[in-house]
C-alpha cells in the first residue's frame, strides 16, 4: 500500500502496526511551535525528504539545528517542529521530552528498545532523538520514556531551559550566529522557482495523451507570488477528483465536499475577482470540470461554512498538545470563544480581560503569532485565512493566553569600535553612527581593550534596525560587526552540568570547519557554539560568563588556538569560571599544539560525538603562556615628512615557539605566497608543498646570524654558536611535529615539560639542518634553557611567533612569563586506545 498524500509504503500485513503519522497531519502533533533554521540549497547524498518522503535527488534544504531534509518545493509543507534550544516567554518549561525525527539514520543504527536494525539508506525509516541521540523503530520508540536526558552528552550541553533569547524579529540564522556569506538564506523568491521547479519535474513525467496537467493554486497568497502545484488528472473527469488530487499535492486530508475549485483570467486576477465556473459544470449532465477549452489555472476554495469546531490550545500547559474543541457560529467573536473556554479548562472564576486569543501559523521558517481583537468575528477570521492559503489554515492554531507584562530584552554584542574608551563615549559614538534611542537601549557591559559592547535593548524593532545598520557603518575606516547573543541563566544550570563553548574556525581545514560547525549544532545546543569569523571569541566568552564551570573547544589551528587564549586572558577577570579549561580539534597545517596534548596530526573526518566524547573524558593539564615585549629601537621605514619616529612598543603572546631568522623567513615567504592565492590553500598537503618550494630556494643561503643578534638568558650573556635560525620552544613539537630539542639527556639542562616555566632555546644551521630534524634525523643546537630571555637586533630580521611572521627592526626582543599558567585539556591514553582499536 502507499499514501496518495505523503508516498508512505507499507506492506498489507505491516498496516495495522503503522504509528508514523501523515505529513498533512503532521502540524496537529507538534508540541511547541518553533520554525527551522535553513541554509542555502546543496546536494545531500543518501537523505529523503521529511515531507514527501522521496530521495533528495536534486539541491534541498536542511535545518542547520535538526535533521530536517526537504525539497526546494516541499519546504512550504515543513511545519515548525525544531528543537526548542531556548526560552522565548512561549510556553517556556523545565522538563523536555525527546523530540522525535523520523528517518536518515544511518544503515547500522540499532533500536534502543529492541535492538534490531532500524535505519535503512533505501527509504524513510526509524526515529532518533535530537538530544539524546537514542534511535528506535516507528513502532517501538512509543514505548520509550517520555523524558529526555540528553544522554552522554548531557554534561556538556548547555539545557535550553538555561537560554533566553528574545528574537521575534530575527531570522533563525541571526539568532544561531551562522554567517551569512557561508549560509545564505533563501528568499521567498527561491521559494518560487523552487515549486515550480520541483513540479515542472512531474509534467515530464505525465507524457499519458488522456490525461492533463493543470496548474492549482492554494489561495490569494500562492496567486500573488506565483506559487503553484501541478496535478496530472485525467481529461474526463468529476469535480470531486480534481478536488480530491489538488488537496493532495497541498497535502490537506479534509473531506473534498468542503472543498470547490475556482478558475480566474488575467484580468480577474488584477481585478481579485475570481469566476467559479464549477457551478456551470455541475448543472450539465457530462458532470464533467472539462470541456473544449480548459483553463489553465484553478484556485481551490472553501466553501462557506455557517459554523465549524476550532481547537483551543492553553498556553499555560508547559508540555503537552492538550486541546479543547469549541463549535463556532457567525455570531461568535473572540470574547465569546474565551468566555465559553475558561469553564472547560477550570478557569471560570478568573476575569476575561486577564486572557487574549493567539493566532499562530507554524511556518516552517518562522512561527508567526498574531493577538486576536475582542471583537473579531472568528468564522470571518477563518474565512480570511482560507483564502489566502488552504495550506496556512492547516498550519493554524489558536491559543488563549494571559495576559502578563511581556519584558523584551534583546542583547546585542558590537565590536569594531575604538578601543580603550568609556561607557559614556561609546554610546556618544553608537548615537552619531547609529542614532541609537537611549530610552530603549543602553551599554550593559564595555570591553575596553577590545573595542567592543554589549547594548541592552527593550524594543524589537530598535534592535533589528540597529542590527542591519551596523552591516554597513564604519568607524575610523573599521567596519562594525554585531552578533546577537542570547542570556545564560547559571542559576538554572544543574550542579553536575559543565557546558563545553565551541570555537570553530571556518576557513581552517578546508572546508572541514564548516562542516564541524553543523555537526556541533546539531549535537549540542547551538547558542554554545560560535563561529569565529562572526565576531572572534569574545561574544562566546561573555555569553558564557556567568556560567559557573566549563570547558572550551577549539577548532582550528594553533594560530586560532593562539587567538582563543588571548581572549581567554583579557577577559578572564570578567568570567566566573576564570580558568576554564581548553581542548583542541586541530584543523591547521602544524597543528603542534594538538600533536603534544594528543589531538593528533590535523582532523581527518572523524565522527565528531566521538571527539566530543573525547573532550569529556580528556584530563587537565597546565601549560606555560609567554609574553613578548618588541621594542624597535630604530625608526620603521616610509616616516612621513622625512620626520622618522621609532616603532611603539608591541606585546604579543606566544603559546608554542617563537623563531627569528631562517625559519621565520621561510614562514614569511608562506603567508605571502598564501595572501597573493588564497583560494590554492585549502589543503595540508598543498601547504606543505609550498613550505618545502620555499625551503628549497633558501637552501644555498647563508647567513651569520649569530653576527646580527645578541642573547640574554636570565641576565647572562650567552655566545651563540655559528647559526641561521634562533628558536625559543614552549613545547616540545616544532615545524608539523619535529622534536627541536630532541631526547637525549643532558646534564646541563633540565628535561623539558609544557608547565615548567621554562624555555627552550635552539640553533638551526639553516635549511638542510631544518629538513634533517623534520624528517628526524638530527635534533637542533641546544644552547640554553631559561625563564627570562633579552634578544638584542643589531638589523632588521624576520621573526615569527607561533607560525604568524613579520620583519623586526632593529631593538629589544624581552621574553617573560605571561602570568598564571592557562589549563588545557589532553587526551587521556585509554580513549587514544579505544579510537585506534
């Protein structure tokens, strides 16, 4: 058997045990509206959609916080059934239960309940829960406990009962932070190429000479944006199956008696006039909607009703769909609906004037919720919606709600503003370049060194302008950037909970980060995942800085590492949990940061519930941070008026290892190589090859080195033997996992850890000495080890400080420990095991 609604297939035997409910049922069984987030078309291999339940063959949509898969043209037919992740002030609650997504599962997944396979890559099959992971088959996850755990993640998830955002005029992509040059939201006018698209698909197929392909619009709405279904039926046939087949391709399950279909003319259309002609079919005898010339173009149409049954829904039911039925009459109005419903909820007693009557379409990009007046008519309002979208009518519902003083509070993090000022000069600054209404917003937190503030703002409106005026205004030739942030209530968090803040890098690895990205949305609550290309990490941080205790990841390479622990470090006296400690998913060229606490070489596709995982199960380890102090001596080229003025004074932390001369040289002539063809650079194994091309035309180079550059180590002069390259090592992985300081014990020195608070410092003879230790052969010139180093420049000379490079002039290089030791997070042994095995 198969639906003629939905293309569900099930043998004769199996129907009695059929529980998957129809797509044109499907917006009566959601538990609380909350619209999808969707990217930009692509190609999904081996998914179907959750609407007709077909391959998604062609470019398709997908949720980028659940696992929602549909067609261009089925997106319309997708209701608002996404994960929750945050509270809204709609029908807020504490207790979740696990929201159900049917299908795409992969071929191996076994049924929590009976064990038996349940996933299938040939159709729609089996059930997973978007928290917890669990899977089931259709027929056996009823049986499952209602309530949600979050299963093994659950410590590291940051609960949705935690998270308030408030975001009525926020696109969904706005409130997740996913950026929009990566992520382009469709428009509505994508919507329409993509229906008419997707069905053109269907009138190839329908080649039959008896039958005929008819255009059905759905309402006024569908007419003005020229969105259309095609039905095939055949050339002879009764208004009842032409009615019957264009609710189906609406996917409506009403009875077709209520039901007529409309034609309309050009003319008719501008006019809004519509012509019913199936009152002249039906009074002919052939009982027939065709004759010699067939319109093009049907409207489907309810036929007027003197009183129907609506469902209200209570607001107040925290979980639940519980309804009561109501009959409605021409005379009803909305004060009489609420009036006959507060005695069937046990209610009676309370005042009208405390209750109001919610209309809600549950669109699948956004839930849109309309306050009825006390006056209104309810058949008319019905009537209305009709009209305009039989489809939108089976997307309705009603809510009776009270009456509260709704607080809007909307937060929202500008950075790219000038740094080092006050409070009061950056709101002087944000009302001339933004004309902000300082009775609706104000500055709740300043992050001076960075440039940056956080505005509390009490209108939606105010905020979206605000919002979509910052895009495009500059600051002292800076442009701004804003990022929507939500608000963690720690008193919320459970005592066992430490959340783990994401960082993810984009543009490292490839395009493995954007990949990550949607990963850890969908395994994890996507307010606690931030993409470091929107805004950098400090709007993570201060979204997580009441949180009493978490964890961080890292994703991308060490210069991205290096970049999340400065932050780390200027705002830490502003987090509760000031030493959160930091894990790595490497996704760079070096990556030896990741090679010394186990990470590993680069990330290469693995399953990324096992990294996190992974995460969870990592032990804590402290490590050493350095700062250091550049002070050219010497006036930098290019002064303006022939008037040369030194360098200022640069302070610039290092993590891993800092070089000056060859080595540097060789990672300068890298980043210019990569700045001039930036799109080439999207692979370890091009880096490297560039690294090696580079490498190879400074092989004949010499150079003195030791001639150009006096050392310090602890206040003692050290003499430096004949050398290109000059190294200081925080950790012993240099250059792609090179051992610089090699294993041989040493009298002179001790043996070298990550939190010892001490450096390393090596000589290298020049390129071929540099090929030798990578490929393991030699080990570098030990010359000192050390807490506090003085490098003396007598010229300019390159320098690089955790793989960024540049020329130093002439001057002062300090090196010193950068306060208190930053806690990283290593891979235990036991799991490193587990994952080889």
């Amino acid at each position: 058997f198969i639906s003629p609604v939905c293309n569900f297939m099930s043998h004769e035997k199996c129907l009695k045990n059929v529980k998957i409910p129809c797509s044109c049922i499907a917006p009566s069984l959601v538990r609380v509206p909350v619209a999808h987030c969707f990217g930009p078309p692509g190609h999904y291999k081996r998914k179907f959609c959750t609407v007709c339940r077909k391959s998604l063959e062609s470019p398709a949509f997908r949720c980028e916080v659940c696992e929602l898969h549909v067609h261009t043209d089925c997106i319309l037919f997708a209701c608002s059934d996404c994960r929750q992740c945050h509270q809204d002030g709609h029908q807020d609650h504490d207790t979740y239960h696990h929201h159900w997504r049917e299908g795409n599962l992969p071929s191996g997944a076994r049924c929590e309940v009976c064990k038996k396979t349940c996933g299938s890559s040939e159709v729609l099959s089996g059930m997973r829960c978007e928290w917890c992971g669990i899977l089931a088959h259709a027929a056996c996850y009823i049986v499952v406990t209602p309530e949600c755990t979050f299963g093994r993640l659950r410590n590291m998830i940051l609960p949705p009962s935690c998270v308030q955002l408030f975001s009525r005029n926020f696109s969904k992509l706005h409130c997740f932070r996913i950026s929009e040059n990566l992520q382009t939201e469709a428009d509505e006018d994508d919507d329409v190429d993509g229906s008419t698209q997707g069905s053109a698909k269907d009138v190839q197929i329908s080649t039959d000479s008896s039958k005929q392909t008819l255009k059905i619009f759905d309402g006024n709405d569908a007419v003005k944006r020229n969105q259309f279904r095609l039905i095939s039926v055949p050339r002879i046939a009764k208004n009842e199956e032409v009615v019957e087949a264009a609710l189906r391709a609406y996917y409506i399950n009403d009875d077709q008696q209520e039901y007529e279909l409309q034609t309309f003319t050009q003319q008719a259309l501008l006019c809004d006039d519509v012509i019913n002609r199936n009152d002249a079919a039906e009074d002919s005898n052939l009982g027939s909607v065709f004759r010699e010339s067939v319109p093009e173009a049907w409207i489907i149409r309810a036929k007027p009703k003197d009183e129907e049954v609506i469902r209200i829904y209570p607001a107040w039911l925290k979980v639940g769909m519980a309804y009561v039925s109501l009959r409605v009459n021409k005379d009803s109005t909305t004060q009489t609906v609420i009036k006959e419903v507060l005695p069937l909820l046990g209610r009676q007693s309370e005042c009208l004037q405390n209750f109001k009557l919610v209309e809600v379409l549950m669109g699948s990009k956004q839930v849109q919720r309309v306050v009825l007046d006390n006056q209104e008519l309810i058949l008319n309002r019905l009537k209305d919606i009709r009209k305009t979208s039989i489809r939108q009518m089976n997307q309705t519902r009603f809510y009776i709600v009270e009456n509260s003083k709704s607080i809007v509070r909307v937060h929202l993090f500008v950075g790219g503003l000038p740094p080092q000022l006050s409070s009061e000069e950056y709101t002087n600054i944000l009302k001339d370049e933004l004309a902000i209404k300082t009775n609706v917003v104000s500055v709740s937190h300043v992050y001076q060194a960075q440039g940056a503030v956080v505005l509390e703002i009490s209108c939606f409106s105010e905020a979206e302008r605000i919002y979509m005026l910052v895009k495009d205004t500059t600051v002292n030739d800076k442009p701004l950037n804003a990022v929507v942030i939500p608000e963690v209530v720690a008193s919320k968090i459970p005592q066992n909970c430490c959340p783990l803040l994401v960082f993810v890098n984009p543009k490292s690895g490839g395009l493995k980060g954007r990949d990550l990205l949607y990963s850890f949305r969908k395994l994890l609550n996507p307010h606690q995942v931030f993409e470091l290309t929107n805004g950098g990490p400090l709007p993570g941080f201060h979204t997580f800085s009441k949180v009493p205790s978490f964890r961080v990841l890292v994703c991308g390479g060490d210069g991205t590492v290096g970049w999340v622990l400065g932050a780390l470090e200027e705002i830490r006296h502003k987090l509760v949990c000031s030493e959160p400690s930091v894990a790595i998913l490497p996704l760079g060229t070096g990556n030896d940061l990741g090679r010394v606490l186990r990470w590993g070489a680069g990330y290469s596709g693995e399953d990324p519930y096992s990294v996190l995982v992974s995460v969870d199960e990592a032990d804590d380890v402290l490590m050493d941070r350095w700062t250091i102090l550049l002070d050219a001596e010497e006036p930098a080229e290019g002064a303006e008026n022939g008037v040369a003025e030194p360098e200022p004074p640069k302070i610039v932390q290092m993590n891993n290892y800092c070089g000056l001369g060859i080595d540097a040289e060789l990672s300068l002539d890298f980043h210019q190589a990569r700045e001039e063809e930036p799109g080439k650079f999207n692979s370890r194994f091009h880096n490297k090859g560039v690294y090696v091309k580079v490498g190879l035309q400074k092989i004949s180079h010499t150079r003195n080195l030791h001639k150009d550059i006096k050392l310090q180590v602890d206040q003692h002069e050290v003499e430096l033997p004949s050398i290109e390259g000059l190294i200081f090592i925080n950790i012993p992985s240099w250059g792609s996992g090179a051992d610089l300081w090699g294993s041989e014990s040493d009298n002179r020195f001790e043996k070298p850890r990550i939190d010892d608070g001490l450096l390393e410092v090596v000589g290298v003879t020049g390129v071929v000495h540099m090929g030798q230790v990578q490929g393991g052969f030699r080990s570098g010139i030990r010359i000192a080890q050390g807490s506090y180093f003085r490098v003396t420049l007598l010229k300019p000379i390159p320098v690089q400080v955790d793989g960024e490079p540049w020329i130093q002039a002439p001057g002062q290089i300090i090196i010193s420990a950068a306060g208190p030791k930053v806690h990283m997070l290593k891979k235990s042994k036991q799991k490193q095991k587990k994952t080889g095995s």
